[in-house]
C-alpha cells in the first residue's frame, strides 16, 4: 500500500512539474510575441513618422529623416533576406555573421542621426551632415552588396535546379513519345532474332557431322524372290478338322 502511495505521488508531481514546466514555456512564448509585436509596431510607427518628416519638412530635418528612412529600410531588406537564405543554404552564415557586425555601425548611425533631429543648433547639424551622409551611404552601400549577392546565389541555384529538371522531363516526354514500334512489331523482331540465332548455332553443328561421319558404300540390289505360280482354278477344298475327332494316326497316313 504505500509503494502504490509513493508511486501516486512521484507521478502526481511529474505531472505538476510538466505542467508548470509547460506553461512557463507558453508564457514566455506569448511574451516574446508581444514584444515582437510591440517592437514591430513601434518601429512601423516611426518608418512612419520618418517618412512624413522627410516629405513635410525641409532643411536639416527633412533630410536626416530621409537618411534615417534609407538606413533603416536597406538595413532591414538585408537582414530579412539572409535570414530567409540562411535556412536553405548554410554558407551564408558567414554573410550572416558580417551583416551583425554591420548593423553594429548601422544602429550606431541610427542613433546619432535620431539625437542630431533634436539639436536644437541647426548650423552645427547642417555642418555635420554631409559626413553623417557619406557614412550612411557606405553602409546602405555594403548591406546591399550582400543582400543582392545572397538573391544572386540563390537564383543561380534555382536557375540550376530547374535546367536539370527540365533536361529530366524532355528525356522522359521524348520516351513517352517513341510510339512507332508497336508492340506486335518487337515479338515478330525477337521471333527472327530467335530464329537466326537458333540457325546460327545449328549450322556449325551440320558441318561437324558431316566430316566426321563417313559416307556409306553403295550395297547391291537384292535379287527379286521368284514368286509361285498361280493356283489352279479349282483348288481342292480343305478338310475341316473338328476338335472332337481324334488325330490321324502316322501309319494310316501311308
């Protein structure tokens, strides 16, 4: 009775800490798809705010919300595109790992532009721009030579891939094509291949025998058997003998 307790309760708490252990990973799973969510529609709302400034507004503030805008969205379409491709092809974790240390310099830029929109020195901050746009520019530069370097390869492949599977399918649409033999032509064509192989293999077989068989010697007509003469007209009739009468003796033969 008490192992059977202490079975009940050693499965009493596996069953508790699975389903601890199973809603802490829920939780935590709805909590990163809200901050996904949060982040997601934060960063939406400031695309969005950057692109009205940089088309409401001119001067220095139009245009480091254009650089900021630029930035953000070359920077993005990277980084989507490689972790799209990293999935199928494993060497662009390389690329992968030299697009972080880009984004390093990205953000970096991302946030002086962002605290230069509220220096209220307009002259300094006009002063500062062309650097700050060269700088952008070198990284949008860079980001896009891998993101379009990554859809290169993979439509290099695809294009690849799809050359090999239509070579497969003219090869297979000309097989299924190839209906000029019918099948009653191919039995009469191994008939005759049968046929000529079974002569063939008969022929040297006749040879063999006929030189090493001697020719038989021409034997002399036998001599006609003379036949009897015809029987007379009337011929004598036979005497019926019958089983009931005794066999003539030898001496009354005489």
């Amino acid at each position: 009775m008490e192992v059977a307790l202490i079975i009940f309760a050693l499965m009493l708490l596996a069953v508790v800490g699975l389903g601890a252990y199973l809603t802490v990973k829920a939780v935590g799973a709805a909590k990163r798809g809200v901050e996904r969510t949060v982040v997601e529609a934060r960063r939406a709302v400031e695309d969005t705010t950057l692109r009205a400034k940089s088309f409401g507004q001119v001067g220095v503030v139009g245009a480091l919300a254009q650089v900021r805008l630029d930035l953000r969205t070359s920077m993005r379409a990277t980084q989507q595109a490689l972790a799209d491709g990293v999935q199928a092809d494993a060497s662009l974790r390389e690329s992968l790992v030299l697009f972080e240390q880009l984004s390093a310099h990205g953000h970096e830029l991302d946030g002086q532009l962002k605290r230069l929109e509220q220096e209220p020195d307009r002259r300094r901050t006009a002063e500062l721009l062309p650097d700050l746009r060269e700088r952008a520019a070198h990284i949008i530069k860079a980001a896009d030579s891998l993101r379009w370097a990554a859809r290169d390869r993979a439509r290099r492949f695809a294009a690849d891939d799809l050359s090999l599977l239509s070579e497969r399918i003219e090869m297979e649409s000309g097989a299924l094509r190839d209906w000029s033999r019918e099948p009653v032509d191919d039995l009469a064509a191994a008939a005759a291949e049968w046929d000529a192989a079974q002569a063939a293999g008969s022929a040297p077989k006749a040879n063999a025998q006929s030189t090493s068989t001697p020719q038989p010697q021409s034997q002399p007509r036998p001599t006609p058997t003379p036949t009897a003469p015809p029987a007379a007209l009337n011929p004598p009739t036979p005497t019926v003998q019958y089983p009931w009468q005794k066999a003539p003796r030898p001496e009354s033969a005489g």
